[in-house]
C-alpha cells in the first residue's frame, strides 16, 4: 500500500464516516451531548443585545413607561435596570461558552487519542514491505495529523455549528419579532452564504490528498538530516538539504494558495449578499417607518439583528468548509484502518514445536518488484543444530533468504519448512520467537541497557541477565559505565561505540535464547579488535543452536558446518570451506583469494 496513491474515495459518504467513528465518540457521549447542549444557550444569548434595543430605543429614548402583563415599568426604571441585565447575560454567556470550550477540548482530546492508539497499534504490525514501500515523514504525518485533524475537529466543528445555528436561530427571531417583512431579507442573506460551500468540497479533498504527501516529503528530508548529520556534514550537502526543503515548502506554498484563490472568493461573496441586504433594509425599513409599521426602535434592534447576523453566518460558511476538511482527513484515517497486512495469521493454526529435524527450503522464489526475480527456485536443508553461512556477491539474495525466515516477507511460490510444516501454518509471534536476530546496525532503544536487554525477555530472571551479560563479554562495558545496566542510552543508543552496541544486542538475542540464530553481517561494520571479542560473543550465541550466517568477511565463517554460495539470486554451490576451496573456477574459490591471496 502506497500512503501517496491514497485516494480517500469515502471521503463524501458522511453516513459511514459517522458511522465508522462513532465507536471511538461513544465513551465519552455523555460529555459530548452536555457540550451541545450548553452550546445552545451561548448561541442563543446572542440575540440578547439587539432585542434589548427595541424596548431600549422606544420606551427609555422615547420616555414612555413599559406595560408588561398589566405591569407598568417606568422607563427611568428600564434605563438603569438594562444596561445591568445585558452584563448578566455577557457574564452568564461568558461562563457557558467557557464551560462549552473545557467540554469540547476534553471530549475532542479524548477521542483523538483513541483513534491515535488504534491506530498505531495496526502499524506496529504492518508488513515489512508497508515500510519499504512509505517514507518516514508520510508515515508520520498520516498517523497523527489526519487523527488530529479529523478526531478532534469533528467534535469542536459541530459545536460551533451548534453555536453558530442557535446564534443565527435567535437572531432571526428577534427580526421576526422587529418585522417579519423585514425578516425575509435576513433568511435569504442567510441561505445565500451556504451556496458557496457546495462548490469547493472536491477541491479541498484534491488539496488535503496533495499537502499530505508534500508535507510526508518535508518530514522525510528533516528525518534524514537529523539520521544522517554526520553524512550531511562530511559531504558537505547542506545546501542540497536547503534544496531539498525549500522545494518542499514551496510545493506545499502553491498547492495551498490555490485553495486560497478558489475558496478565497466565498469571503467577498458573503460581503456582497450582506450588502445588499443591509441595503435593502435601510431602504424599506425607512419605508415601514414612515407608513407608521415599524417603531424607530424595532428598526434599531432589527438593523443591529442583521449586522450580528453576519458573524454566525460567516462562521457556518467556515465551520461547513472546515467539516469538508474533517471529512477527508476522516476517510483517510479510516482507510488506513482497512488495509489489512498481507503477511498474517490463518484461521487455523499450527503450534510450532521444537526444531527436531531442521528447516527445508523448497523451490523457493520470490521477488520484491512484480516480474524482478530475487531468489529463483532456491533448494536447500539446514539441519538442526547446524551452521549455514551465505556467502556472495552483493544483491545475490543472502539477506533475502533470512528475511523469508521470520517472515518479514512471503515467498512467491515454493514453500519454506520446519520439520516439513509450511511456516505459514505457524502463529507469526509463534515463529518469531523461535528465532533471534542480530543484525549489522543494530537498533537499541531510548531508555536503559537493562530494558534494551530485557527485550528479548521482559519477564528474565536477574540470573538469567547476568549470564547474558558475562556471555556476550558485556561486563567490562557495564563495569566502566557509572550508573553500569541502568546507564540512560542516547537515541539509537549512540552513546555507545559500534562494538558495545554489537555487544548489547547480542545479550538481548542470548537471553531470548531462540534455537534459531540468524547472523546478517554481524560484525562487517568492526574494526579489528572489536570483531575479535564480538566475535567470542557470537560464539557462546551459537552454541548448539540452528545458525544463518551472512558475511563478507569469510574469515568469520571458515568453522561453518556448510557453506551456501549465491549468485543473482541462485544457489550456485554448498558444502564446507574444505570442499568448496577444491572448486576449480568456483564463485567461493574466487572470492576466498580476491580476499585472502594479496596477504598471504
């Protein structure tokens, strides 16, 4: 799956968008349902203000006292009573929209994280080939920008929605009550600003699909400036990186402008209808007026109605674009949520057993590019408790053939056996545990040495540790370091040299203690004495366990039980160093004295 192919097709098939994440809203529904209800009266009280101007303008102005339900008011009363009630209601307005804000944020949090979670737990089990395929920085910005986005925009638009419709609603009411002729314009006004929303949904799906990828790119160059610093600084390529950026944002600068340019003219529009609005109703309300229809203060109060009109109106034109937005970011989310790995688990399954006989590679092809073999018909058995290395030149297929192990990836055709039962008959946390891996560029974790061990078995014993550490020639590191197995490991662990990082990742495969151990160019990135004592590590790791070795460096596998020579993805010789040395014009003669012959 291509993250930049990604299309979001349900984007405008709201119902299911609801639907799909309704389940993550639903925990916490009571909240939500409380906010939209205090979003209600802090839409409502809008209209506040300019109702209070009609009894304002005609009774206090006009000097007359107010009769209400057979009560008569004094106007000297209303004056001093009114300017009183309008703080109150701002005051209570204020507490409300404070009180609908905290729910709002809480709620929005709360469902973004959800979604945040769920999500990340599908990508820790994503294919190996899902991150081949997706750079770094659009991975990142899919996983936790569209949940940002969607999650926590669907709650915090629909309240301003809310807000919005009521601020609207009691607005309107009090120019119904001003003048229901007048009123008309106002509805119109208000029908008139939706119209443009209709027409730029595609176009903000087209921009959000766009910026997604550009903005994954930007990400990516800053991943790679910061990994590979030392490579940005010794080749001397910060101005390609500036390049690179700048490209980037520039990229990201024009997609969204012209968002702007095609959405930009809904704002003007908006001014035009209110306009016209405000124009007529000066006209005919000045009519009204004179024809004795329409009080002096009923026209204050509804022309102030019309013009506070304008706010909620504008907003819902926003808010119904920000949905649009939501919506997409939405449909994205969920169609990560629907890829579903191509590497998992049957519905039936078969326990793995302990290794009795050893593993069979039978007719065994594959390729990680459609009609680009990398193994080609790979026949081979590696018997328990032996030591195979591969051997050859890069690209043969070397890495490939232990990657097929663990299934990182899935053969082609062929079928690959333990003890003649297919792999993929087995659990996939079955099989991986069964095998341990140390690698060229090991990976430690940010945290301690301790935890970075304790991977391979969080539930060890302190013996157990300590015999893991003692094997894998760790303790003198541990011994020299201050706080030794609870030393704090810089990212990557770089604080460490190549050699006790080679060292901390045995001990985590030595505790694991797997029957099946596969070395991929464990030592190749060492100096020499650091080879000579990772090299005892691996070692005491092999013993009496089923070993894949991969190395360039033939000297670590002339002990090998067999060894396996690849040639462009084709098993070309096998058998021990003794017998593959008598090869006349034998790939692994050749390479033993390109390496050998000078220093002998």
């Amino acid at each position: 799956m291509k993250l930049k192919d990604s299309q979001a097709l349900t984007s405008f098939d709201y119902g299911w968008l609801l639907k799909r994440i309704f389940p993550y809203i639903k925990p916490f529904l009571g909240r939500v349902i409380l906010g939209f209800l205090v979003a209600i009266p802090v839409g409502l009280l809008d209209g506040v203000v300019s109702f209070s101007l009609k009894p304002y303008m005609d009774y206090v102005v006009g000097k007359q006292n107010l009769v209400l339900f057979g009560f008569e008011i004094p106007y000297m009363l209303l004056a001093y009573c009114m300017p009183f009630a309008i703080v109150a209601f701002a005051g209570l307005q204020g507490v409300l929209r404070y009180l609908n804000t905290y729910l709002t944020d809480w709620t929005s949090m709360k469902i973004t994280n959800a979604v945040k979670i769920d999500l990340f737990k599908r990508l820790v089990y994503m294919d190996t080939s899902f991150f081949d395929e997706n750079s770094s920085g659009i991975i990142l910005n899919r996983y936790l920008s569209d949940p940002d986005t969607a999650s926590r925009g669907i709650v915090d638009n629909i309240t301003t929605l809310i807000i919005s419709i009521f601020g609207a609603v009691s607005l309107v009411i009090v120019m119904l009550y001003s003048s229901w002729k007048l009123a008309l314009v106002g509805v119109i006004v208000l029908a008139g600003a939706f119209v443009p929303v209709l027409f730029i949904r595609k176009k903000i799906k087209s921009v959000s699909n766009k910026n997604i990828v550009i903005n994954g790119d930007i990400m990516t160059t800053m991943n790679e400036t910061y990994s590979g610093n030392k490579v940005v600084t010794a080749y001397n390529l910060q101005e390609r990186q500036n390049s690179h950026f700048q490209k980037g944002i520039f990229k990201s600068f024009d997609v969204s402008i012209s968002l702007t340019k095609r959405v930009g003219w809904m704002s003007p529009i908006m001014y035009i209808i209110a306009s016209c609005g405000i124009a007529f109703v000066l006209f005919y309300g000045t009519k009204l007026i004179y024809d004795g229809q329409m009080t002096a203060g009923g026209f204050a109060s509804f022309v102030t109605s019309l013009l506070l009109l304008y706010k909620p109106v504008k907003t819902l034109g926003r808010t119904l674009s920000h949905i649009q937005t939501i919506f997409v970011s939405l449909g994205r989310v969920f169609e990560l949520f629907d890829y579903v790995p191509i590497i998992n688990d049957k519905k039936e399954t078969t326990s793995i057993q302990e290794l009795q006989q050893g593993i069979q590679f039978e007719n065994v092809n594959f390729e990680y590019v459609k009609d680009t073999p990398v193994l080609k018909n790979i026949n081979l058995t590696v018997k328990k408790g032996e030591t195979l290395a591969l051997v050859g030149n890069s690209g043969g297929g070397k890495s490939t053939i232990v990657n097929l192990i663990p299934r990182f990836y899935d053969v082609i055709s062929g079928t690959i056996k333990f003890d003649n039962i297919d792999i993929r008959n087995f659990k996939l946390n079955e099989l991986r545990n069964s095998i341990s891996f140390v690698f060229q560029d090991n990976f430690l974790f940010s945290g301690t040495i301790r935890e970075n061990i304790l991977l391979g078995k969080p539930n060890a014993t302190e013996e157990e540790l300590a015999k893991a550490v003692t094997s894998s020639h760790l303790d003198d590191v541990i011994a020299s370091l201050p706080d030794g197995l609870d030393t704090i490991l810089g990212e990557r662990g770089l604080t460490l040299s190549g050699g006790q990082r080679q060292r901390v990742a045995i001990a985590r495969a030595m505790i694991k203690n797997s029957p099946i151990i596969i070395l991929d160019e464990a030592t190749s990135a060492l100096d020499n004495e650091s080879e000579a004592i990772v090299q005892q590590a691996l070692d005491n790791l092999i013993k009496n366990k089923t070993v894949f070795v991969i190395a360039h460096r033939l000297s670590t596998i002339k002990n090998a039980d067999r060894i396996a020579v690849m040639n462009n993805g084709e098993l070309v010789e096998l058998g021990t160093h003794d017998e593959l040395i008598k090869i006349n014009d034998g790939q692994y003669k050749h390479l033993y004295e390109m390496q050998f012959k000078g220093k002998e």
